[in-house]
C-alpha cells in the first residue's frame, strides 16, 4: 500500500480494531494511496483534535482541517474511496461551521483540487492560478492558497498516478522479474542443463487483480532481444541528436 501521511504527530490506527467509544476523531493529513488502507471505517481517520480546536461558525481557516479536507477530496475523487460524505467532512474538520456555510466552501475546494489535476499543473502554474484565486471576489485567502500548494506539491505524483490508471483501458505493466535457469527437461537430451533466461511480468487492469505471465528465452532468443533493444536505443538516440 502507498501512504502519504504528513507529520501531524498524532498517533495513527494500524490494526482493524473497534473504534473506542466517544472518541474524538477528525480528518488529519491522512492516507492518500490507491488501495485500501488496513484501518476501519468509511473514511481514513487519525487520532485528532477535540472539541477545543474546532473552527468558530463561519471560520475556514485553519492549516491541518483544510489539508484533511483536501486529502478525504483526493481519496474520494481520484482514489475511488466511498462513504465520504458532506457531513462526515464537517462534522470531522470543521463541527462548528453550519452545514449551509460549509456546502458551497466544500464545492469551492473540490472544484479547485480538480482544476490544478485535471491541468497537472507544474509549481509555476499552481502558483499563478492560486495568486488568481485570492484575488478573485469569493476566492481564497493567502493562508488557504498556501496549504493548498503544500499539498499539491506533496501528493501531485500519486494523484497524477492515479488518473492515469484510471484512463488506461488495456492491462499495463506493474512489474518484472527475471533469473537465469538450467533446463531440466527437454525432448533434447543436448539442451538438459542448457541456462535460460526466465521472466514473469506483472499485468493488470486499475481496480483488478494482477495477472501474471511467464516467458522462457534461450542464449538464442535473449540475444535477439538485445540486437532489438539495441536498435531501439539508436533510434532513440538518433532523434535526440536531431535539430528541432
């Protein structure tokens, strides 16, 4: 599983035990990944801040439940995480706010997240865009536009990996092994114990189980492949080297 968590320094749940009771719970930098994450619950939760540190009514800003917003918005719309609803989001971030001035700041958020991935923007283009957003009427303030950037900054290549999982329509390549082997049968007696070369490739689908394939090359066929392989890289090499 791939996590990214901030340093909030919270201890975090790591086994599926039960939730103790009347607990403070909120969103904090989180999980962010693209499978499921080995604690309970509908969304990734972490030990958070009680009732002393919740916004006043009206109030958005605040550094760790804006990057925990932004992250339950990541695992719900890039990550296909369900159950992460928008009272589930206020009443963990943001308790105090009323659900009326919550709803369009929610919307606000989420249509910015995916505006910067659905761009990729690069740091250059973040930049401009959020300075855009603060001067905008009903935009963002400077402190909501740099925690925003912080994330995107910490999460860009996840998010982006995702996306393009979730775009691709044939299997792809999520991984490759390899040894050398002896032959041990053969309708050749001269080709027992001959080494071979023996690669497993890793396939599969977003959202599916792996597949795996096994290919067996002889010294034969595995210098085929190199003269190949090395053709490729000197056309590679060939239109590097030409002029625009």
């Amino acid at each position: 599983m791939d996590f990214a968590e901030q340093s909030c320094k919270l201890p975090t749940l790591t086994s599926e035990e039960a939730l103790p009771p009347r607990s403070p719970w909120c969103f904090c930098t989180g999980y962010l990944g693209t499978s499921r994450p080995p604690w309970r619950g509908k969304a990734q939760l972490l030990w958070g801040a009680g009732p002393s540190q919740s916004m006043a009514a009206g109030e958005f800003e605040g550094g760790k439940p804006l990057n925990g917003l932004l992250n339950a918005l990541a695992q719900e719309t890039f990550h296909g995480h369900p159950g992460i609803t928008e009272e589930l989001l206020r009443s963990q971030l943001y308790p105090e706010v009323l659900p009326e001035e919550f709803r369009p700041f929610l919307a606000k958020m989420r249509g910015i997240l995916k505006s910067i991935a659905s761009a990729d923007m690069d740091f250059n283009q973040l930049e401009a865009y959020l300075t855009a957003q603060t001067k905008k009427q009903g935009g963002i303030t400077s402190d909501q536009a740099a925690v925003i950037s912080k994330f995107w900054k910490s999460h860009k290549t996840k998010i982006r990996e995702s996306l393009m999982n979730q775009s691709r329509w044939n299997s792809g390549l999520r991984g490759l092994s390899w040894r050398v082997d002896g032959k041990s049968q053969s309708r050749h007696s001269a080709q027992i114990h001959m080494p071979v070369a023996i690669i497993e490739l890793e396939l599969g689908k977003y959202g599916q189980e792996s597949e795996f394939l096994c290919l067996e090359f002889d010294e034969v066929k595995v210098n085929q492949i190199l003269k190949t392989l090395s053709e490729v890289e000197e056309s590679i090499t060939t239109l590097i080297s030409q002029p625009n």
